[in-house]
C-alpha cells in the first residue's frame, strides 16, 4: 500500500522525530506481535493500522473507511469496525472516547493503562505512560471496592508546539 504518511504529517514534532521510523516500527511491532500471539495481521487490518499511523491524530472509523475506498471498493463500514476491534483486541491501537475516533498506540508490545494527552487545536494525540498517576488512581479505585473494566484518561488542550505557535502570534 502507498501511504503519504510524511505528506500528511506535517505537524512540526520536537527535534529528532523520525515519524517515517515511527510508522515503520509501529507497523514491524503489530506484524511480530501478531505472529507471537498466533493472529493474522490480514491485509485489510494492515491497511487500516497504516492509515491510523500516517499522523498521531486521532482517525475515525469513517474517514478510514473514505480513505480505504478507493483501494478496496468492497470496504463496508463493518470491514472497518472488524479491522478496528482487532486492532484494539490486539492492543495496537486505542480507542480516543471523547473524539469517537482512534489512534496508534507507542507501545503494543504490553498491556498499559493510557493517559492521551489531545490537543484541541492540531488535534494530535500523545500517549504518555505516567506510572504516578495511574498507580495513585488505582489505589483511589481499590479503596472505593470498583471494579475496573478499562481504564483511560483523556486530557483536552494545547500541545507545546501548538502552545508556542500561538504564544509567536501574539
């Protein structure tokens, strides 16, 4: 599959940040995983992680399935949903609630609770591990007798680059 993911990801990252090596480790992990676990990382799953990769903007279901149209006339919004639910299964992407939308994940090779860091104004998501706080919300979970089935916080607001782009307008 040709992906334009440099041509469509031209949001300035800090120094240093290869997103073409990004992609294509994010894409060598989900292939390695899936052999280890025994799944098949079928072309139309390839295809719809690609996608999600090309930025670290979160993607919705729809427009994956726009994008995927003209590779795959057939694609169906169920295509999409199934590739979606195997790649979340799968722990390669996660699921963005409050933008109703997805986005890859950094570090597939184990399971993780996710604090997203989203920015309101390029729209990009940042996975952040943050041990402190999700040892200090467990313990908070624990105490109240709760039973946990996933566990995700999604921060709203402005990322550094977009914070020192509007701080340049003023």
């Amino acid at each position: 599959m040709n992906t334009s993911a440099e041509a469509s990801h031209n949001h300035s990252h800090p120094l240093g940040h290869d997103h073409k090596k990004c992609v294509s480790e994010a894409l060598g992990t989900a292939a390695q995983l899936c052999v280890v676990r025994g799944v098949q990382l079928t072309p139309i799953r390839q295809q719809v992680l690609e996608l999600i990769w090309e930025s670290h903007k979160a993607v919705k279901a729809y427009e994956l399935l726009d994008r995927i149209k003209p590779l795959m006339d057939a694609a169906k919004p169920a295509t999409i949903y199934r590739a979606l639910d195997f790649l979340i299964e799968q722990g390669l992407i996660h699921r963005v609630e409050s933008l109703n939308a997805f986005v890859g994940c950094n570090c597939s090779a184990h399971q993780h609770e996710q604090l997203l860091l989203i920015c309101n104004n390029c729209q990009e998501v940042e996975e952040r591990p943050a041990p402190e706080v999700m040892q200090a919300l467990s313990e908070e979970i624990k105490q109240a007798d709760f039973i946990v089935h996933s566990k995700a916080i999604e921060i709203h607001g402005v990322c550094a680059q977009c914070a020192e782009t509007m701080g340049d307008q003023n």
